[in-house]
C-alpha cells in the first residue's frame, strides 16, 4: 500500500488529532541525554531512530553509509528523491500494524522508539543559504496600501516574479530557541538624525520554508518538474523582522539587518510526499507569467496556519491570526524555476522562505505590522493588556497542518520568546 493511503495503521496507537500519524513521517533531529543527534522520524508521541534502523540493517540505502547517524538530514537528502520514496515506504511498512519485522521484536522496539517527551530537538538541517520571498498578494497588497497608497499597492515587477532577497543562513534556529531584541540604527522619520538602540518594532512574519534536497548547476535554468524534483520538504517558518530598523536601512539595496538577527523553524521537516493529498492549484495569475515561471502543475497545498502570542504571565494566549498557504500567489516551485533562472546554482541544505502568507480576511493577517496597521490599530490581549508590536517576554507560536479523512498531516509547532538584547 502507497504510505500516502488513509487507511494504513500503526501498530502504536496515535490520536486521531496528533500531527504525526503513519501517513506524515517527518524528519528531524534528536538526541537524548547523553547520546549524539542523529536523525529520526516522528510518529505519534514518539521519534523513530533511523541511526539505530540503519545499523541495524532495517533500513537499506544501496551501499551509503552512516547516513542517519549524522546532526542533519543534509547527508540523507543528497542521495536523491528515488531513495526519499523507497526509504519513506520502507520506514511506512516497519510501522505498519499487519507488519512484524518491528512491531513484534520487543527489544528492538524498546531502543528505537523514543517518547517525545524524552528528547530533545535540533536544527533539523544544515541550512546552506536562506532566500526569502515575498509572494503573497494580499500580504504585499497591505504592505504596500499602508506605505504607498491604495493605487501604488504593488510594485510594477511584483506580477511578473517572486520578489525576493538573499537573507542570512548562519541565524536560522530551531523552534524553542529564545530570540534576543535586535540592535541597530532607527530614525523615525521626524527625527533629524538616527540613533543606535534596541528595535522597537519587533514584528513577526508566517512564513512556510521549503528544504531544498538536491543541487542544481551553475548557469543553468530549471523546468518546473526539475524544481519540484528538487523540493524534499516544508518547515514553518518565523522570519522575526525588525520594522523600525528596515524602515531606514533597506534603501536602496533591501532588507539587511532587520532580518538577519534570528529565522525560527520547525524542527520537523514534513516532505513533499506526505503533502501530495492536499495539492491545490493556486489563485489564477494576470497577467500569465513570463514562460520561464509558467506552471501546469497544481504547485499549493491546502495547509492551515495558526498563529498565537502568549504574553508574560498569561493564562491564555491571544489567537492572532489563522490562515491558509493556498492562497499564495507564486508557488514554491515558481521560486525556485526563478531563483535558478539568472545562473544561481541551488545546493543541497538551501532554505526558501515563501514570504509572509495574508490571506483576504482581517483575520487572516500574517505579521503584526498588518495586524495593527503599522502600530496605528493596537489589539487587546486575553487578560488585559494590548500590543502592536512584540514586547519582551511575548512567545509566538505558529501551527500548521493538513486536515485528512480521519488523520491530520502536521508540522507540530515553532515558538519562540523575545528576550532583552544581549
Ligand atoms: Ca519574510
């Protein structure tokens, strides 16, 4: 049976709403007390170890060795999306009910399935670079009303490309890590002359990331199912972005610093694979793209996004937005057929923020500088209190999953608290 098929089962019982049933299979990177990170696959509460299956033999990667035993998925990735399917399956059967290589060897079960609870998360992947995208239309459409003015909203370029940026890969953390204010210049545009302190417009931004698994050449261009060939998988993805200092460092070449101080993620890398269920094609494109970005495929996924603050000492979060990454107007694989299309070479471990993902609603707002209209429109906390921005203490959570027939494909979380600057 295909690991995708609704009415598989594992031999563990998993909650109907838990994010990792036998259908999702997503990898990460653990370790327990004592032991080194190696890679692993959640499954309900637990995480299966791959290290431990592939010296064991259980898992056979036609001659590749310790591949698993590794602190990323890096090593895994590069051997190529033939072995990302058999091996997908393989792990699938082993935790299969009606198969008992696993289920009925005891000890064996007891080394490799490890509750959650008992391990702690790393960076799932070693991230190469970190490219960040714009390509939500309702997201640049509000940016662009509050800075520009209804009939300036976007750019002449941004129907014709997924805008974007090279952003900083040595700053993207895992889920959980703390996240220090950032620094830097800040002139208000009524002041005569900038000052250097902490950032006081901490914003966050919902993003998805998508694992680039496969390299592409130098001066070379991609078809769209070369891209989609080359996707492993998907994170959520936090870019926290500092909004006072973009506003007076990003002329004339972009974002800098503003996004360079912290990219939180998941640690849980859903693949491409267990999302083919939830494809969807995206919002038309007028005009039609330029025939280098044109797509056949239905290149969205129908994916629903959480996001909640919880301030200092509350009781309850706020729920400040829930949206969908269907409606993202350039599709993941659009950005990459784009990002390779001048000659940039793609590699193994590249991370591609989506760009923060608004949909039409008020509630569907995906970064607090839409949510409170750029300060001007604060929001009540549950509790008491308000915000527009983040304050010192405030956790932000983003959730995502793909609703099945009975099963849910989810990403799990990833939160992360503001502290004071170092
Ligand atoms: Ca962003």
């Amino acid at each position: 049976m295909h690991p995708n098929d609704p009415s598989l089962r594992s031999f563990l019982a998993i909650d109907p709403a838990s994010d990792f049933p036998i259908q999702n299979l997503p990898y990460g990177v653990f370790s327990t007390v004592g032991t080194q990170p190696r890679v692993g696959v959640a499954i309900g509460a637990c995480v299966l170890d791959l290290a431990l299956l592939e010296t064991e033999g259980l898992i056979d990667l036609e001659g590749a060795t310790d591949v698993f035993a590794q602190p990323s998925i890096n090593a895994f990735m590069a051997l190529g999306p033939e072995l990302w399917t058999t091996t997908r399956a393989r792990i699938s059967q082993l935790l299969r009910h009606d198969h008992p290589e696993l289920r009925d060897n005891a000890g064996l079960r007891q080394r490799a399935l490890l509750p959650l609870a008992d391990v702690t998360l790393h960076l799932p992947l070693q991230v190469t670079g970190f490219t960040d995208f714009y390509s939500s239309k309702e997201h640049a459409s509000n940016v662009g009303v509050m800075f520009r003015g209804k009939d300036n909203a976007l750019q002449p370029n941004w129907l014709h490309m997924p805008i974007g940026y090279n952003g900083r890969a040595s700053t993207v953390v895992v889920s959980g890590t703390d996240v220090h204010r950032p620094r830097g210049q800040l002139k208000p545009p009524d002041a005569a002359a900038p000052t250097f302190g902490p950032c006081k417009r901490l914003d966050f931004e919902l993003e998805m990331g998508v694992v680039v698994g496969q390299p592409s050449a130098m001066g070379g261009m991609l078809t769209e199912a070369e891209a989609e060939a080359m996707i492993f998988g998907f994170v959520l993805l936090n870019d926290w972005s500092a909004r006072d200092i973009q506003q007076w460092e990003y002329v004339p070449l972009g974002p800098f610093l503003a996004k360079a101080f912290a990219t939180s993620i998941s640690p849980w890398i859903v693949t491409r694979e267990a999302l083919e269920p939830f494809r969807l094609h995206g919002p038309a494109q007028e005009p039609l793209p330029l025939p280098h970005l044109q797509q056949q495929g239905a290149n969205n996924y129908d994916l629903r996004l959480d996001v909640d603050l919880r301030a200092p000492g509350a009781s309850k979060p706020a729920a400040l937005c829930s949206t969908n990454f269907k409606y993202m107007y350039w599709s993941s694989v659009q950005q990459l057929m784009h990002h390779a299309s001048s000659g940039c070479a793609m590699s193994v471990g590249d991370l591609l923020g989506s760009g923060t993902i608004s949909g039409p609603e008020r509630d569907q707002r995906g970064s607090l500088l839409e949510i409170s209209w750029n300060g001007a429109e604060p929001f009540d906390l549950p509790g008491g209190g308000q915000r527009t921005f983040l304050d010192d203490g405030d956790t932000l959570t983003i959730r995502g999953w793909c609703q099945g027939d009975g099963y849910r494909v989810g990403f799990g979380a990833v939160a992360g608290t503001i502290i004071p600057p170092r």
